[in-house]
C-alpha cells in the first residue's frame, strides 16, 4: 500500500472518530448520557423498566370540573349554518388531586355529566371511554 493511499484511510478515520464524537456530545437529548446509562443502568426483578410508551392507556378514577369548546361558525348569506374546527376539552381532577385536560367528540362532550366520580381512560390526552355508576360513554 502506498503512503498517499495510507494517509487517506488515516484522514477518512480521523474524520469519522471526530463525527461520531461530535454527535454523541452535541445530538438531540443528550446522547452521551444515554450512552453512559447503558453500562450503568442495572435492573433488578423488584424494579420493571420504566415504559415511557405514550400510546398506552391511562386509568383514573376523576370527577368532571369543566367543560370548554372552541368551534367556528360560519353563516352564508343563504342562511346554511357550518361549524368548522370544532374542538371539545374535558378537565377532570384526579383522586390525587391532578387536573387532566381531555379532548372529546362532542357525544362524549355532552352526554358526560358534572360531578360524577368514575373511571376515566384516555390515551394521549384524548377521551377512549368515561364509566360511571349510572352509564358508559365512549368518544
């Protein structure tokens, strides 16, 4: 192998060490710690590992506190209604005490009542069913 043909693979290593240190110090939610919590993260069987999986559902038993609703309504000369970029929100509070904004159909929206304890799901701060003693309401 010839010396230029060597000093090329020594220049094209020392640009790749550099690139790969530069991502692992300045990439997107420190890389770095990450890549130090891999060799020092233990998990024991008392512990599961942490899921951090937001399409999972969440349970809760809340009380329902307020409704609010953003729509745009938009009138022809005609006299045709529309309703366009309709948005519904539920807060609940928790049994813990945590206030929870929830986004709804408007079915959920105005069949669930005030001040009804019950078991809340939702996934993604958006409303999947809300049980109480009386009835079940789904988006």
């Amino acid at each position: 192998m010839s010396p230029e043909i060597r000093n090329i693979f020594i220049m094209f290593g020392a640009v790749a060490v550099s690139l790969v240190f530069i991502i692992i110090t300045f990439g997107g939610s420190n890389p770095l710690e990450r890549f130090i919590w891999l060799f020092l993260e233990e998990i024991t069987d008392d512990e599961p590992p942490e899921q951090n999986n937001s399409s999972a559902s969440v349970v809760e038993m809340a009380t329902l506190i307020q409704k609010s609703d953003d729509r745009l309504r938009i009138i022809e000369n005609n006299g045709n209604v529309q309703l366009v970029d309709e948005y519904y929100e539920l807060t609940f509070v928790t049994r813990k005490g945590q206030t929870v904004k929830i986004e709804c159909s408007v079915d959920a929206y105005e069949k669930i009542p005030f001040d009804k304890q019950g078991s809340l799901t939702y996934r993604k701060n958006k409303l999947v069913k809300f049980k109480y003693y009386e009835d079940i309401v789904y988006n």
